[in-house]
C-alpha cells in the first residue's frame, strides 16, 4: 500500500489525449505529464471524469495507469478515480485490482440512480470498510443528479477515518463553508470548480482538483499556494489572470476547452470521444485570444 499523503494544494484531474483516429495517445500523455509536474502540482488524478474515463475500455483504463505511473516515476503521488453507480462493482475493484501506485482514491457521488442521502451514506460505508487507501468523496451535482448534503459529508468523515477529504464542486459555496465548519481534524475540504478555489481557500478549504492545471500547472499550482500562505494580492493577480480563460474552458463541455489550449501549446492534440464534441468555433476563437 502507498503511503498515505496529505492532499493540500493543487492537484490535477488529467485528461486523456486522443489520436485523430480516436486511440490513446501516449507520447502525448507523456508530453502532458512532463508539463503538468514541471508545473510543481501536488498531485495528479488519473481517469477521472475529465480523463473522459466513461468512454475508455478496460484495456485501454489499464494502459493509461500503467503509462502515468511508468512516466511519473513516483515524483509526484497518484490518486485513482474509483467511482460509479454500481456499489457492489466497486468493493469488488477496490478488492481485486492492484492500487499498489497510488496514494488515495476519488470516488464520485453515484450518478443517475438519484439517491438519498442515506443510500449515499450507505455506499460510502460500503466502500469505506473494505478500500486498502484513502478515500476522496467527490460531489458534483451537476453529473450525478444528486448532492451530497453537507451533513451527509460530516457524518461520514466522523464516522470514517479513512474518509480523508471530499472533493466539492456543487458551487455552493454556503454548503461548503458549513463543511468546513463543521469538520473533524484533518479532514480537508478540495474544490472541484477552478473559479471558486480562491474564496474557497479563504474561507478555509485546502486545495483544488483542478482541470485549468493541465494547461497552467505552474500559474494555478502558484496562486492555491499564495492563498494558503496567505499571501492574498499574488494569489488575487493569479487568479484573475485565469479567471476568464478558465470560463471559456467550460463554455461548451469539459475537457473539450482544455485540450483546446493544450493543442495550441503543441502538448497535446484536441480530439475528444463521442458523446462528447469538441467546443464550437466561438469558443475555440475566444480561447485562441485570450489564451497564453
């Protein structure tokens, strides 16, 4: 078992480059890894949602861990996107396969079956009493149809240490707040949504899984350190410099918009995997303005 980690600053849900024929591309996740740790992040966080894991066969899930850790070299510690609707699916992952690179796991809210807040208690306790490594609960509202209450989230980090932290990205930041009132020790509350990372952390929340990271790691990786230093006015300059560009990011899907200025940085190119498309001709031109 990796050795457990604190998860303060910046980490980065990485995407997964595509080929113009729509395989993976791994010299370009090579190329994307490379930037992202010369960055200085924290973390990364490989097949999360904005590694359009939805879309990637077993095999290919196995290649990119396999690809990220090889690359990686263990400079930077790994975390694993180990969600879903199917509980029972899960335990049997966390059970079976091989975790032996990474530091945590993420696990997403369950999308689509819309539970209540005593089903998502009981699929956290469920993962929670067999996962070998910490867990990262990740609440995003908008994908799962469902929130995770911010009284569901204290009852599960006081009733589960290795529950260490949750991801928010409801936009809620009254919700989040009370979760950082109310929170036990060492439970760290991480923002999910880029724009809202600075107030977070001056409302005392510890860091970011950040996707606008992949494309600045150093820049974004600088201003969530100024702000935990206190050190407001660098991380304000930061922060705004970003700000409108990460807006056009998500302006039509994610992670289209990132690999957009990932492609023009020649890292990466800007291919995406059905259901999803690529961002519209407006958006791409305002990107290739104001991106830098």
């Amino acid at each position: 078992m990796a050795k457990a980690i604190n998860f303060t600053g910046t980490g980065v849900a990485i995407v997964t480059p595509f080929t113009n024929k729509g395989a993976v591309d791994f010299p370009a996740l090579t190329k994307l890894v490379e930037h992202i740790i010369k960055g200085r992040v924290e973390y990364i966080v490989v097949l999360g949602t904005t590694g359009e894991t939805a879309t990637l066969s077993k095999e290919e899930k196995k290649q990119v861990i396999e690809h990220i850790v090889k690359t990686t070299k263990k400079r930077v510690p790994l975390v694993l996107g180990v969600g879903g609707n199917n509980t029972a699916e899960i335990v049997e992952s966390l059970m079976k396969d091989d975790l032996s690179d990474f530091s945590a796991i993420l696990s997403v809210s369950p999308y689509y079956n819309k539970p209540s807040q005593e089903g998502i208690y009981q699929h956290y306790k469920t993962i929670a009493k067999v996962s070998p490594l910490p867990i990262i609960l990740y609440n995003v509202p908008g994908r799962t149809a469902s929130n995770i209450a911010w009284d569901t989230t204290i009852r599960l980090a006081n009733e589960f240490k290795n529950i260490i932290a949750i991801k928010e990205a409801s936009g809620n930041i009254e919700q989040c707040m009370k979760i950082i009132k109310y929170r036990p020790d060492n439970f760290l509350i991480i923002s999910g949504d880029d724009n809202l990372t600075l107030p977070l952390i001056a409302s005392g929340a510890d860091g970011v899984i950040s996707v606008v990271a992949n494309a600045y790691p150093k820049d974004f990786s600088d201003m969530v350190r100024s702000a935990l230093f206190h050190d407001l006015k660098t991380a304000q300059k930061l922060h705004y410099k970003l700000m409108e560009i990460t807006e056009q990011l998500f302006a039509d899907g994610n992670p289209g918009g990132v690999k957009v200025v990932l492609a023009n940085k020649k890292i990466t190119q800007s291919y995406v995997r059905l259901p999803l498309v690529e961002p519209n001709e407006a958006v791409k031109a305002k990107l290739k303005k104001i991106a830098y």
